[in-house]
C-alpha cells in the first residue's frame, strides 16, 4: 500500500509517496533540471525515505528525544548524468566539524579507536551499482560557524578517499534545519544506470550535540548516537540520453580452486568426530581444574573454613576477585610476582591466580571450547586460550542465528560482540578474525573444510571455493573497517561456487559444529 506524505523544509514544499514495508523505493526520473544549490524548490515528485527510529530498514545507536532532537528524511532522483540526492535534517544542537579522511581515526591510550565522524554531525551517504564488488562511500559535513561552506570527502570502497570528489554539493542552515543537495556523477562511478537497475543504498546521520568538546572528552561521555536506513534503490522512468551497458565481460576466476590432498574415506569423518568429543572432555576437565585451584587459592588467602571449601559453582561461572584492582581482563592482568606498594606477596599472587583462572573460564558458559585449528593460530600474547574460546562461542551463537533462522547480520557486529565477551579490545577481535579468514583463505585448514563438506554432501571443489571466496571478502573488509552483511558474503560465495543455499547454510552450519546444521 502506498499513501501520499507532505513535506515542508528550506524553499519546498511537496507531495512524496511514502514506502510500504519491504518495498525498494522506486526512484523517479527529474521532471526539470536541478540546480544544487541547497534550495529544495526546484523538486518534484521524489522517493521519499524517512530516517525515523522503528521505520524499515532503520538501525540505530543511542537514544533520541524525539523529532526535535533529531529528524531526517532523503530524497531520491536521477537521470541519464546523476544520481540526484537530497536530505532535510532537523537538530536542535548543531555540531559541525571537518574530519580530513587521514585523520578520521582517533586513538586513546588505552589503545581505543573511534572514527572520529561519529562525533560531529555528519551524513554518510554509501551507493553500489548492481553486480559491483564494491559501492562508493561519502561523508558529508554541514556548514559550521568557521565555514559557510559544506566540506565532502569519499570514494569507491577498497581504495584511497579523496577530498571533494567531483560531485556537485551544497548545504544550507536556517534555525533548526539544514540541508544537503548533491548530484553525483554516473560516469564518476562508473556507472550505466538503466531503467529497473536496483541499487543498494545506505543513508546514514551522526548526532553530536556537545559542540566545542574535544572529540576525547566526547568518546568519554558515550554518547555518540547514529541513525541509519539501509534499503534498495530502483530506477523508474525512462530518461534521455542513457548510455548503453557495455557488454559484460566472462567471469574470471583469479583464485584457483583448493584441491584436497588425497581422496577422503570413513576415516577422516571418524577422526574428526573423536577430536569434538576429546574437545568437550578437555573443556570438562578444565572447569574441575580451575575449581579446585580456586579452592587452593581461597585457602592460601586466609579465607575462613567456610570459604576454603571447593567451590561448587558450574562451567561458565567466573571466580570472584576479592583482591581489590584485579580485572579480568587479560590487558590488565598483572605480572607474576608483581606487586604494588601495601599488597603483601601472597594477595598479589592470589590475585594473578585469580585473574587466570577468570580468564580460563570466560568461554565456559555452553561448555563450548574451541577446536585445535583455532586455537593454534598465531593470536595477540595478550590474549589468552579461555578468550579465543570465547570468541569461537560468539561465532557459533551468530551463524546459529544466521543458518537457523536465515536472518542478515552486519559482519562488523562481530567484532564487537566478540570484543565485548571476551574482556578484549575490538582491535584485538578484529586481528584474530582477520587471521583466521586469511588462514582460511590461504589453504590452511583446507583438510578442515574438505572433511566437513563432506559430512553433508557437498563436493569438496565448490565447498572450498564458496569458503575460500567468503574468507578472502571477510578478510579485506575487516581489515579495512568496512562494512557489508552476512547475507552479501553468502550471495558472492554462492556465485564463486555454484552451491546453492541450502547447501550454502549447511556448509557454515556443519563448519562450526554438527549440531549447528540445518
């Protein structure tokens, strides 16, 4: 169903269908030229996307009071030269900053990193053309009290972002509403737009209000907020002038097929299913181990005789640290035999004992330890074998999700969620996922893969290119701080393979264990 919406911002006034749910918004051609200069009067009929908490396609971060905190909505149109986009911001505490592309990273010294974007106020606009491996990223900056000028800077993903590329842009402010205008060249993008060519889009707005803060004192009070509607974008309408599509040039494949070994008989799946059992043997014994050393380690504290006896708490459950600064966290740990001014020598290795054994058991919770072939990749020495096991149960909730419900999940979430369990930095997290996608990649565990495909039926020559191809993606984009979804991974792996999805969501099930398949 679709009804109609009046919108009313800076010099326009026009009536705009609204999206129903789960509809690409269908883009119409300009019915007169633009002239991009901030002043919306010129615009007819436009798809119109509201950037509003709980709408479709709409993702948020941190808390707003409402429209007049904060409000957004884009505009869409095209012809045969641009992509015509337009955005009405509503904010009741403007923020403006340029962040210059090579400064866009901060670093605190605790090893934090932030994209300094997300505290000023930004738009980010994110396009990609049908069939392309990689879409076009921008940054916009509205007009501040030291500029009447907006400031952009950008460029297709994977390579250098520059300084106001060539698209035409301009912003106007007036009280509590801005805009954003800009027409972005097809030909920039390399683009033949035809009509019903469906883009994916992602359309994205910061919301600092903590003007004259240093973006540290920013990140301290945590309270960057973002809102973002990621959609389709369908071309309608027929304009004049479109350049044909040039014909599309054969497939190549630029990585070669991994080739098992040998032929696989009953005895690989058989050693395999072994390994998983003495897996979740190890992890038992474990959990008694670290009971009975806390037992110790009360003991050796001067607790009472009532709390020397053996603790009696289950798999998952971490030691409570008595002895005051002792964090979990692996960063903070402190050295063996280290001990501050007023810590007698028994606190401090009470302490150290504790924080090991916290760590240990950090991953227990679904009694899930991770197997050899992750564990034995090379990992920060600050990390310990309990947080790469926690990472490997982070993973297994995610694609359990992912296989059994086949929902679409932003891979950077990963990065985070693992961060988060395991008491580690994201950069920490991010690392390890990058070697493990290039170990992947890279041949490593192609016994690994080869066996497992062939638990479930799948031939192991498309089974190693779908994983192969997914690594290699996965791999460049976590290391880039990009950004894409499970389900677009899912989809090029497929094309790369020729599996098809069922046999594609069974795969990834069976890789991260048997009870994961579909």
């Amino acid at each position: 169903m679709r009804i109609s919406f009046t919108i009313a911002a800076i010099g326009v006034i026009v009536t705009l269908p609204m999206l129903g749910p789960l509809e690409a918004a269908e883009v119409p051609v300009a019915r007169q030229p633009i002239t991009v200069d901030g002043d919306l009067r010129e615009w007819g009929p436009a798809a119109w996307i509201p950037i509003a908490p709980a709408g479709d396609g709409v993702g948020l971060r941190g808390v707003f009071q409402g429209a007049e905190d904060h409000d957004a909505d884009v505009l869409v149109q095209w012809d045969a030269q641009f992509l015509y986009l337009a955005a009405v911001v509503t904010d009741d505490t403007l923020d403006a900053g340029r962040v210059a592309p090579d400064a866009r990273e901060w670093q605190g010294s605790g090893g934090q990193r932030k994209d300094r974007m997300f505290y000023f106020d930004h738009m980010k606009v994110f396009v990609r053309e049908p069939g392309a491996n990689a879409g076009y990223n921008l940054w916009f900056a509205p007009p501040g009290q030291s500029s009447a000028e907006p400031y952009w800077w950008g460029g297709r993903q994977r390579q250098a972002e520059q300084v106001h590329p060539p698209i035409r842009l301009a912003s106007l402010v007036r009280d509590n509403t801005r805009t954003f205008e800009m027409a972005i060249p097809w030909s920039w993008m390399e683009a033949f737009p035809q009509t019903g060519d469906v883009f994916d889009a992602m359309f994205l707005f910061t919301d600092s209000d903590m003007p004259d803060l240093d973006v540290a004192v920013k990140i301290a009070r945590q309270q960057d907020r973002w809102i973002w509607w990621q959609g389709k974008l369908e071309l309608t309408g027929q304009p004049q002038g479109l350049r044909p599509r040039p014909p599309a040039e054969p497939l190549k494949r630029d990585r070669p097929i991994v080739e098992a070994a040998r032929p696989l008989d009953s005895r690989v799946t058989d050693a395999i299913a072994r390994s998983r059992q003495k897996a979740l043997a190890a992890a038992r014994a474990d959990s008694m181990a670290a009971s009975q050393a806390a037992a110790r380690t009360n003991q050796q504290a001067g607790h009472s005789a009532d709390s020397s006896a053996e603790p009696t708490h289950e798999v998952g459950q971490v030691v409570a640290t008595g002895t005051a600064g002792v964090s979990t966290s692996s960063a903070s740990e402190p050295a063996s035999g280290d001990s501050e001014a007023g810590v007698t020598e028994s606190q401090s290795s009470t302490g150290s004992l504790r924080a090991r054994l916290n760590r240990r058991l950090l991953a227990r919770r679904n009694g899930a330890q991770a197997p050899d072939y992750l564990r034995s990749l090379e990992r920060d020495p600050d990390l310990a074998f309990a947080q790469v096991d926690t990472f490997y149960a982070v993973l297994r909730r995610q694609f359990s999700r992912i296989v059994r419900e086949r929902i679409t999940s932003r891979v950077d979430f990963f990065v985070v969620d693992m961060a988060t369990a395991a008491s580690c930095r994201r950069d920490q997290s991010r690392k390890y996922l990058v070697d493990l996608l290039g170990a992947i990649a890279g041949g490593e565990v192609t016994g690994w893969v080869v066996a497992t495909a062939a638990e479930v039926g799948i031939e192991q020559a498309p089974a190693s290119a779908f994983i192969t191809d997914i690594a290699q993606r996965a791999a460049e984009i976590f290391a880039e701080r990009g950004v894409t979804t499970s389900a677009e991974l899912i989809k090029r792996g497929r094309k790369e393979s020729g599996l098809d999805e069922d046999q594609a969501y069974a795969l990834i099930g069976a890789l991260l264990g048997p009870d994961l398949v579909p």
